[in-house]
C-alpha cells in the first residue's frame, strides 16, 4: 500500500509539474500552441510509459551490480539518454555511434511524437507508427528487463551484496 501511495504521488506529482512547466513556458516564451493536439500527446505520454518502465527495470538492476557505483551509474544512463534521445541536439549532429543509441532509445521516438502532436496537430492516427513502436519496445524492455534484474538478483544473493549495511 505505502509503495502504491509513492508511485501515485509521483505520478500525480510529474503530471502537475508538467502542466505547470508547459503554462509557465508558454506564458514566458509566448508559444503558439493553438495547433496542438493535446489528446494525442496525451495517448503517447500513456503508452511511452511502458519502454520508460523497461528502462527503469534495467536501470534499477545497476545498483546490485555493483552496490558502491550503481546510484552514480543509473545518473550516467540518464544523461546519456538525454543526450542521444534529442533533448540537448538533433540526432543528426551526433557522433555516429551516438545516432546508433539515440535510434535505438525509446525517448527519441516519444519525444519526436510529442514535438508533432503540439507544433504539428498530429493525430492519434498520424502517430499510429510511433505508437505500435512504443509498444513494442515497451514489451521487449520490460521483458528482459525482469529476466535482466531476476539474473542481477541471484548473483548479488550469491556473491553477498545484498548483505551490507549502509
């Protein structure tokens, strides 16, 4: 029940923030967001959940990989999902290996639909692809993600990294 509460809090909690963020933005940077289409952004930020909850699995395993670096690890995979999903540039001005991850992160895809359904109208319909794509990269991710953390958890019950205090 208590870990229910949290996960809703921050749910409820990243939503309002968002919401706060897009008004704040807007009124600040005079954005023309009469073309948006705030339902369909609204159906990809739904389904882009699953592949970012297989992210999170893979990247929840980090700490029983190496309890002392797993915290500074999980920060690592987050900026570098940032840089290669087009948060800070284009995929098209990174390094090739970095175009390589960014295509393969589902973030680039979700953040790609986003941009068209509030600057371009898209529609649901229009983001059909993206949308069949999230879903399968949130299958595949969660998928391995719990064989990858149930691997992670034996071998740290084996080697005893579980045990320690602090």
């Amino acid at each position: 029940t208590h870990l229910l509460g949290v996960t809703c809090f921050g749910v409820v909690y990243g939503l309002v923030r968002t919401a706060l963020i897009l008004v704040v933005m807007g009124m600040a940077f005079h954005l023309d967001l009469s073309h948006a289409d705030f339902g369909s952004a609204a159906v990809i930020m739904a389904v882009a959940t699953l592949p970012i909850i297989g992210l999170g699995i893979f990247t929840s395993m980090l700490p029983l990989l190496s309890p002392e670096k797993g915290d500074q690890m999980s920060v690592a995979v987050q900026g570098l999902l940032l840089l290669v999903s087009g948060v800070y540039y284009e995929l098209t001005v990174l390094p090739g290996a970095l175009q390589v991850l960014g295509r393969a992160s589902p973030l680039t895809y979700t953040l790609q639909a986003i941009r068209r359904s509030l600057l371009e109208h898209a529609s649901v319909s229009d983001l059909l692809p993206t949308i069949g794509l999230l879903v399968v990269m949130g299958a595949v991710l969660i998928g391995t993600g719990f064989r990858a953390f149930a691997w992670a958890e034996r071998r740290a019950k084996r080697l005893g990294l579980l045990k320690r205090n602090g």
